[in-house]
C-alpha cells in the first residue's frame, strides 16, 4: 500500500530542474515533494526555501514524515551542509529519513557505470560515431569525497570495453591530466559529456566555452577533435531514476547518529 503523508524533500545548491522531482512524485503519488537550496543566493533569486529555514516551515505546516534527498553527486561539502541541517532540526517530525548522494556505496558505482553504458555511450555512438573517446566532466571538489570521481574511472575501465576519461571542473583530474591520460591512450577524437546533475551557465561555460581555459578549448589545444554533448545527468530518466531509488532507501535518522 502507498505511503500517506510522508513530504519528500529535494535539496540541491540551486538546481532550477523539478525532473527529479517529478520522478519522485510519480512514483509516490499519494505523497507531496518540495525542494530546498544550500545556496542562499540561488534560494534568493528562485524564491526558493533556503535548506536552514524548510525544516521549521514544514513542521509549521504539520508535516511529520519527511525524506530528505540530497542531489550531489558525490559526498562533499554540499552534502555535509544538508546533512547537518537535517540532524539540527530532527526533533521537529516524527520519522526523518536522509538519502545518499548519488556515487556513495559500491553499488552505486556499479548502477551509475552501467547507466553511463546504457545512457549515454548510445546518445554518443548516434550523434558522433563509435571510437570516440568519451570525456565525463563533473563538477569536482577540494573535499576528500572528490576521489569518487577516480573510482568511477576505474570501475568504468575495468567492466567496459568503451573507453572513458573521467575529468573535473575544480577538482583531480584536472583538465591537464585528463589531456595526459588522453594522449596515452592514443586517442585522436574526444565526446565531452557534462557528469553533472543540473548544467548551469558557468557549467557550460567551463566545459564547452570558447575561453582559452575551458575544456573543449583545453582538448583543442592539445590537437584532439572535440564534440560536446551538453546534456545533463538531471535531464536523462535512468539518472532520475537513481536519484528516486535513493530517496526510496533513505535511511532512518536518530539523534546522535
């Protein structure tokens, strides 16, 4: 039988897309979801609850059973803030539960691997052709957890015959090493697709811009053909979908975990 009652929160730095949230409803429609933003600023401009204020207006509102959904990719700085958040204000509901980002367990990096394959690797064999070399570029990050991006690159070297380089934004590998990897690999063509969950304007920038420092330029420079994909993980259903199972096995929080 559905679960009644229970409020599904989405929190991200700023993600404008509802996709996830979209996927969560229709799979519990008997439920109400809503989101939450760790950026004060971005919280701002949507007229969006900021993550220190959600708790206590839905309590207010007389919710008691809540989930709370993280869409980071990785177990960072970001997540740490929604996690703290969510500890602060347990007192407040009956039954609190937190979900995981999206690259947490081995499992995870099993399911994300094989969505890459299933997903993406298609998209970029029809738009560009096999042989390609596909170029992941995620947001990256100073915090610990930016070594997820690494055991992604080698679980995908180890369970498939298409060829990946996992690369970073702000994080390892930067977009230097990415092109030493690259060259080693004896690659001539590279598909950069976005490994980020809502692509901004300073994403796209960053990755497909024409300034000198992003990576299409980066890979240009180092005599590689580029194609850009610039599709985001928020907009393709198999990663909704992931996001959803994680919301589904959101574990059960008690004060003084």
């Amino acid at each position: 039988m559905e679960e009644m009652g229970r409020t599904y929160l989405i929190v991200s730095y700023g993600t404008t897309s509802e996709a996830v949230e979209n996927a969560v409803l229709e799979r519990h429609p008997n439920c109400s979801v809503c989101r939450a933003f760790t950026s004060r600023i971005e919280a701002k401009k949507a007229k969006v609850d900021h993550i220190s204020t959600v708790f206590s207006r839905l309590a207010d509102e007389g919710v008691t059973e809540i989930t709370v959904q993280t869409l980071d990719v990785i177990n960072g700085s970001e997540y740490e803030i929604v996690k703290d958040e969510v500890m602060k204000n347990l007192d407040l509901f009956d039954d609190v539960r937190l979900g995981t980002p999206l690259l947490t367990s081995e499992r995870d990096y099993r399911s994300v691997c094989s969505a890459i394959v299933k997903d993406i690797v298609p998209e970029v064999n029809e738009y560009v052709g096999e042989g390609t070399v596909i170029v992941l570029a995620g947001r990256g990050s100073d915090h610990f957890a930016n070594s997820s991006y690494c055991q992604m690159q080698e679980m995908l070297n180890l369970s498939n015959e298409d060829e990946f380089a996992v690369t970073t934004v702000e994080g390892f590998p930067s977009f230097a090493d990415t092109c030493k990897r690259l060259h080693r690999m004896g690659a001539t063509e590279v598909s950069v697709v976005p490994f980020i969950v809502d692509l901004g304007e300073e994403d796209s920038e960053e990755i497909a811009g024409k300034e000198e420092v992003s990576l299409r330029m980066t890979l240009k420079s180092e005599g590689f053909k580029v194609k850009c994909i610039m599709k985001d993980l928020g907009s393709r259903p198999t990663f909704q979908r992931l996001f959803s199972d994680h919301a589904d096995a959101a574990a059960v929080l008690k004060r003084g975990q």
